[in-house]
C-alpha cells in the first residue's frame, strides 16, 4: 500500500500559491474569490493528507467566519476523514471540497 504524505515540490508551489492568494482576498474583503482559492488549493492538494487536512481546517475557519451552519458542519467529517482518504489514496479526483 503506497501511503500519500508528502505532497511533490513541484504541485506544492502551486498549492502554496493558491493559499496565498487565498489570504490576499481575504484580507482584500472579496470573500468569493477568497472561497474559489481555498476551493483550486483543495484540487491541488487533496491527494495528500497534510495539505488535504490544511485546507478543510481553513474551510472550517471560512465557514465559521461567514457564519455559514451548512459550511461548518459539512467541514467537520471532511476535516476528520479527508485526509485519512487521502493519505491512504481514496479521494475522488477534482472535487473541491465544499460542503455543497
């Protein structure tokens, strides 16, 4: 069994990238365009555990700070099984991670 823990340098410049455009927009106030990166940082990173896991925490915070009940509670089982799926290679490809 192969186990997926570290994400390749390569993808994770991209996924960085994602991240950090992610607190740009935050931080600029455009909260849709702020969910959109958290969403292309969950395709990039969801085959691995440690980034998979990382984004559902941020999209916990998201929701919380949106005070979305929908977002909050469809984050929790993501947060808590996400990245177990992932790590054991059992994700399904291009999803982006939202509760919807």
């Amino acid at each position: 069994m192969k186990f997926y823990w570290n994400m390749p340098a390569g993808l994770e410049i991209h996924f960085r990238n994602e991240l950090e455009q992610y607190e740009r927009e935050l931080l600029n106030g455009d909260l849709q365009k702020s969910w959109r990166q958290l969403e292309r940082a969950h395709i990039i990173g969801q085959a691995w555990f440690k980034q998979h896991t990382h984004v559902h925490w941020l999209m916990l915070k998201f929701g919380i700070r949106i005070k979305n009940r929908r977002e909050i509670l469809g984050q929790i089982p993501r947060l808590l099984m996400g990245g177990v799926k992932s790590f054991v290679g059992k994700i399904p490809v291009g999803n982006t991670g939202g509760a919807d």
